[in-house]
C-alpha cells in the first residue's frame, strides 16, 4: 500500500520535532543541539553540581586586565579554533609552594556519601567505584593558568550530563599525569577533553573581565605520562616542581625554565622597541667643554636588573615574555 506523501511530511515534521525536544529541552542538554559553550567563572558551580566544594582557599582570577571594553561583536564571535597547548608545558598551569587549591580528601569524602553520584562520576572516569580513592590521589591540584575549553559533567537524573564549557583562569583543577584537567573542584564535577564543534560554537554565559574568545586554549595530552609538573606563582614570581599526585608537601621551588609557557609577571611587559627608540651617537666632546652627564632613564641607558640564565621567561631578570598564554595579571 502506498503511503500519502503528506503522511509521509507529517510524520518527519513530527519526528524532528521530538528529537529536538528531547535534545533541548532542558539546561545543559542544548548544548548538543547549539554547539553551545557555556562561560564558568571561577567560583561559578555551574548547572547540576556533582558535590560540595572541595576548593580552598579564596577563589582568585588568573585572567589577565583589558582596559578596554569588548564590543557585541566580540562577546558573540565564535570560538573555532582554539590555541592548544601540551599538558606538560612549563607555566601551563598555576601553584604557590606546598598549598594544594583542592582538597582530594573531602572530595573522596563526598563521593563516598552517595553511591549514585559515586557512580555517576566513576562512569565518566572510567574506573570502578570502589577504585574512586585511588583514581583521585593519583591525581594533581593545579590552577588554571588561562581560560580553557573543557567538556563538563552535571549530575542530573541520578546519571552525568556532558556539556562544553569555557573554565575561566585561576579555575582549581585536579589533572592526570598526562596534564590533562580531570575535575573541577568548586563543584567536583568530572572533565574531560573538548568536543569537536561543527563550524565553531557560540558562548552562553556572562564573560569575565580579560576574557576574549581568541585567547581560550585546550589542553592536549604531553606525549607520555609525567612525573612532575612545572607551576608559576604569579603573585611570587616563583617557578615549582610539583610531583603529581595530590601531596603538596614534598613541592620544591626550582629556577625558572629555559622555555616557558607563561609569565610569573603580574603587571604587563613594555617592548623596549617600541617605547624607546635607539639614541643617536653623541659627537665626540670638545677639549674645552665635558659630555653632558645623561639623565636617568633616558633612552638608551641600561637597566640594573642582572642577569638570568634562563631564556624566554618574562618577570624574572633577564627574561623575556614568550608566546601563547596571556601573562596572568589579574587578581
């Protein structure tokens, strides 16, 4: 028997309508209609939080200060593709000296205390339950260095929702030994690697001073299982070695990298090139009259800074800024 052409209309128009209303028909579930990235300040907990906070410590930004006001068009420019960045790269991440931002323990704690949502995050981690303790020690406290692309978890409906979203720098993560953020700690929700969008994806949410759609990064995995981690303390100026593993204690304060990620610099760096011009050579002094004395901070006068051995790090002696993330000069 054939089927009337209308039946057939009416029956796809049907299908396409239910299909789009289970897709989005609720919070994060649009995100897999819309290619969607949902903008996640600092101490925002997002949609369906996993836990209580496992974060410590007073919730401080990493981006960077823009004097400057973004224009519409900026706050709706699509994020296509981001820079991305190795997770063993020195200055990736942020940490003070044996202060671990997370506390593993609590989160353990937490997890513990409910079985369904234990359940839940095990599944997005792919470990068993009862291996969640281990999974999470063997895990690192960091601070994200730079706005980030990450896919995020909600727990809803007793199961985890996925969905894109942009962690603002100065975010406190746990990461596994390849660097990759593996939990959010303001909401104990799971990470994981982005997903791919189809033709870029729009940001739903409320930017933060300093955030711009070009200088979001990803985070790939370093090309073998780590060992330690190299942090900058941007409000010290000092560079850490950091074992992975969630115990602090045994961090140590190293020199600072030949080839850096980032800057320990907490203000932005002039180029001497731009803002002071070479000083033509003075003629020779006649016999009668001495060379005038130049004044202090003229051009062309050297700076009493000292020397570093170490190459391509800006705010250390010696150094200068390198390419890639935004130099974290916000508090």
């Amino acid at each position: 028997m054939r089927i009337p052409t209308r039946t057939l209309v009416t029956a796809c128009v049907l299908s396409v309508a239910l299909l789009a209303a289970g897709c989005a028909g609720a919070g994060v579930k649009q995100t897999r209609v819309g290619d969607l990235v949902f903008l996640q300040a600092v101490g925002e907990r997002g949609p369906g939080p996993f836990t209580d906070s496992a974060a410590t410590g007073p919730a401080a930004s990493e981006s960077p200060r823009i004097g400057a006001k973004m224009s519409a068009g900026e706050l709706a420019a699509p994020l296509r593709a981001a820079r991305t960045v190795s997770g063993a790269a020195p200055g990736l991440y942020r940490g003070t000296p044996r202060v671990a931002r997370c506390d593993v323990e609590r989160h353990i704690r937490y997890l513990a205390a409910d079985p369904a949502r234990a359940d839940a995050f095990a599944g997005v981690v792919g470990v068993r339950r009862a291996a969640l303790p281990a999974y999470l020690r063997d895990l690192t406290p960091v601070v994200l260095g730079a706005d980030t692309r990450v896919t995020n978890h909600a727990y809803q409906d007793r199961r985890a929702d996925d969905y894109q979203a942009v962690l603002q720098a100065g975010t406190a993560v746990l990461v596994d030994d390849r660097g990759l953020p593996r939990v959010r700690c303001v909401c104990g929700n799971p990470l994981a690697p982005p997903a791919p969008t189809r033709g870029g994806a729009s940001a739903r949410g409320t930017p933060w001073p300093g955030y711009r759609p070009n200088k979001v990064i990803v985070v790939s995995p370093a090309p073998r299982a780590v060992t330690s981690l190299t942090l900058v303390d941007s409000g010290h100026r000092t560079w850490t070695e950091r074992r992975t593993g969630h115990d602090v204690r045994r961090d140590r304060v190293v020199a600072p990298p030949a080839r850096a990620t980032t800057s320990p610099s907490r203000t932005p760096r002039t180029n001497p090139a731009r803002t002071a011009p070479p000083t033509p050579a003075a003629p020779p002094p006649t016999p009668t009259a001495p060379p005038a004395a130049r004044a202090p901070g003229a051009p062309g006068t050297p700076r009493a800074h000292g020397t570093s051995s170490a190459a391509g790090v800006s705010g250390v002696p010696g150094g200068s800024e390198a390419p890639g993330l935004p130099a974290a000069d916000g508090a």
